[in-house]
C-alpha cells in the first residue's frame, strides 16, 4: 500500500490517500486541543498510544458484528482504513452525569443515567458542534431516516461491548461519541475511538482517565491513557 498526499489534516489526525482508491492511511498525531481549539498543545507518544487503543477497540468492535472503517495498523502512528462518505452527525451516549450535559441541565456529575441517554450533533468546528435532532438531520440532509435508525442502533451496540470490556479494567464508561459513514452503501462506524473522544473513571476512586485530565489541567494525560489501555490487555511499546 503507497501512501500518498495529505487529504486532510484535522485537530489530531492527518489523512492521507493512497494508491488504493478505496483506501485511506489515517496518522494519529500528538496534537491534543479542547474547547474548540483555544486550547492546544503537543503531548509525547499522544499518537502513538492513540493509534494502537483504537486498533485494539475497532478490532474488539469488529469481533463482535460491529462494522467499522479500520482495516489494520500499520505502524506506531498510522492505520489504514477504508474511504468513506462521511455522515456529518455525531452520535453521543451517556451513562454517567459528567461535561455538557451537567452544565447544561445542572444535574450532579457522577449521577448514573438509567437508561443511558443518546444525542446527536451537528460535526461542525465553526458552529461549534450544536446540538440536533434526527427531524432536523433529516431536513438538512445530514442523514436519512434509515441511516439516523443504523447509527443509534450500533451507537448502543458498541455502548454495550465497550462498557463490559472497561468494567473488566475496573474502569466506568461515562459517556463517549461516535462518528459514522458510507463504505459502498453501508453505515459503518468510522473516526477513532480512544480517550480523547470518550470519558473513563476508576470505578472505585472515579479518578478521571482521559482527556478531561487535558481540559482542567490535571497532568498526567497520556499516563492516564496508558493506564486504561493497560487495564484492558493493551501493550504499548516502551
């Protein structure tokens, strides 16, 4: 496989087409930003330890009937994947209380959300990622109805794998997004999943272990990266 010019570079990843039109090499960077990109900054080995935990999840997901864009890793900072037509939509469960949904409802962080709830969004940097319902998706053209009822459905799919393979670490899922696309006419599951898109506590202590320890200024953010991917039978090189 020939990787060949950037297509793309976003907060954290770059990505790169190749010789395969049906295929795209996805780098992981150590770029690390919050709060729209008004915060920023590079954290060693961020990349690499994001490439690897979300090689290690897409391939979880993929064993247990979940579709997904990850095709395998192909070095310490870049994966390949299939090209996709992506759906501008981001789908978010909670199952625990915590960020935007305590600040705009003013319930207590920590407060376990039974059931879980699902949102959508509106992926859009400049508008800052809105809130949105599946009415308005469908009216802007954003999704269709069928494709709006597949990414909920696998949305909760993957919310039961993840939340069972985390709690096996000792870890609670608190909430997490996800983002989809077309692969030949399917809706499969596309982006990355690490702790940068997701939060994970300690079940015990609910010390925070994931990119919330980058937007309050808590230290130790790949540490804490690492420590969850170690919980969980990942392997990062030394």
């Amino acid at each position: 496989m020939e990787k060949r010019q950037e297509l793309y570079a976003g907060k954290a990843k770059s990505v790169y087409t190749t010789d395969d039109p049906d295929r795209l090499v996805l780098q992981f960077r150590d770029d690390t930003s919050a709060f729209d990109g008004k915060k920023k900054e590079a954290l060693a080995r961020k990349g690499m330890v994001n490439n690897i935990f979300n090689a290690f999840i897409m391939e979880r997901l993929e064993d247990a009937g979940v579709p997904t864009h990850f095709e395998q890793r192909l070095s310490d900072t870049e994966s390949l994947v299939k090209k996709m037509d992506m759906i501008p939509v981001e789908c978010v469960v909670r199952n625990i209380a915590a960020g935007g949904l305590v600040k705009r409802l003013g319930v207590e962080e920590g407060s376990e959300l039974t059931p879980p709830t699902f949102e959508l969004f509106l992926k859009n940097d400049d508008k800052g990622d809105p809130m949105i319902n599946e009415s308005l998706a469908e009216t802007f053209g954003w999704a269709t109805s069928e494709q709006l009822a597949q990414m909920k459905t696998l949305t909760y799919k993957v919310n039961e794998i993840l939340k069972a393979l985390f709690a096996h670490g000792g870890l609670l899922l608190v909430d997490y997004k996800l983002e989809f696309g077309l692969f030949k006419g399917e809706v499969i599951l596309g982006d990355e999943f690490s702790p940068d898109g997701c939060r994970l506590w300690d079940a015990d202590t609910r010390e925070k272990l994931d990119k919330d320890r980058f937007r309050q200024g808590l230290g130790g953010v790949i540490e804490a990266y690492e420590e969850v991917g170690r919980r969980i039978g990942i392997e990062f090189p030394a």
